[in-house]
C-alpha cells in the first residue's frame, strides 16, 4: 500500500495550497479534514460518535462547535453556524451527522464508489460488515513487512497497523466499518485525478 500513502502526501499538500483561496464554508472544512490526510475526515466523525451521548446520531450546535474544536479544526463561530443551517434543513436545531459526513467527503464517482466496496468485502471475510484482524489473516500477508521480517513485529502486529491505516487516529478500536473504510480513501481520491487510474490502483492494491 506503499503508493497509498504517497497519494496521501500530495492530497495533503494540495489541500493545504487550496485552503488558501477557498471561500466556501464547507469545502474549507472539507480542506481542512483532507490537509490531516485520508483518516481526517473519519476522525472527525469518530470525534461526533463520541460526542453523541445518546447515540440518536444528531448534534445541536453547541455539540458541533464543540466537535470541530476538540479535532482542532480553525472554524469562525460565524462560519459554523453557516454550515450548522446548511444542514439543519428542517430548522429543528438538531444536524444528522451520517448525513454531515457523507456530504464532507469529497464527491466520488459511482464507478469509485463500487471498487472501493469490492475491496471492502474482499476484506471482510467474515461478511459480517466489520474488518478485524481475524478477517485479515489470509487475504493480507504480513510475511513481506519489513518490521515482520526483522523480528521486531509479530504478525498480529503488522495487521492492527495495517487496520489503523483507516481507524482514528483518536478511538482505535482495531476494527474498520464500510463508511470508514469508504471516508479513508475518499480521501485518497481527492488527490487522483482520473477514474481510471483509482480503479487500477485499488485493484492492483487489492488484487480484485
């Protein structure tokens, strides 16, 4: 997954240079998430789960602010009450963040979408909907890492960091949900520019 991460590094980049010009309220949330590399937008929706004490998956505004701070985005008061009512359609207070997240992540083709679902469920052999480490075993090999190599990791090792490439970097609970796998490289697509050229490379990654 090596050119994974080089894709993250010049998604960084590129978000970094943009935040610069970008007026837009939501694309500079966006920017911001996306300068933090593929895991920033599942971070922030990690940090929102956590928040979300009654697990009713909404947030007042109070909460959001609150969320956006916590995860360190540089958001005016005035700038997240604008995106606050974007998404308080009804104008009940209240914001589904499922919803908020999915409209975060930079859009993505239908033909993007499905690959990344086909390498979803190649991982999870199980097909119980979540990735753990069990599901790895035989479709991941850990032999050819380097740190597996040297004797300084165990197998075990070398896939909790393989699963902690798409959990936060805030809550690693060692397992991978669809919607964090599809966050993670949402943000990987946000830097290549062609279908094409993401679809062979999450195919050749996961050999589909």
């Amino acid at each position: 997954m090596s050119g994974t991460s080089r894709h993250d590094r010049e998604m960084v980049m590129q978000a970094k240079k943009n935040l610069n010009s970008c007026t837009d309220p939501i694309e500079k949330l966006r920017l911001q998430c996306l300068a933090r590399g593929s895991a920033g937008i599942k971070g922030l929706g990690r940090i929102f789960r956590i928040m979300d004490d009654d697990n009713n998956r909404t947030l007042d505004f109070k909460e959001f602010s609150k969320g956006l701070n916590d995860f360190g985005l540089m958001i005016e008061k005035q700038e997240a009450q604008e995106i606050f009512a974007i998404f308080d359609k009804d104008g009940s207070g209240t914001i589904d963040f499922d919803e908020f997240l999915v409209t975060l992540r930079p859009p993505m083709s239908k033909a993007r979408k499905e690959v990344i679902i086909q390498a979803f469920r190649k991982l999870d052999k199980s097909g119980d909907g979540i990735v753990t480490i069990e599901d790895l075993q035989g479709v991941y090999n850990a032999k050819y890492h380097p740190k597996y190599k040297n004797g300084e990791w165990t197998e075990d090792q070398v896939f909790r960091s393989f699963l902690d490439n798409f959990d936060s970097p805030y809550d690693k609970d060692g397992k991978v949900t669809p919607e964090e796998f599809t966050n993670y490289y949402a943000g990987v697509s946000a830097s290549i520019d062609t279908d094409i050229y993401f679809i062979t490379m999450m195919r050749n990654a996961w050999k589909l």
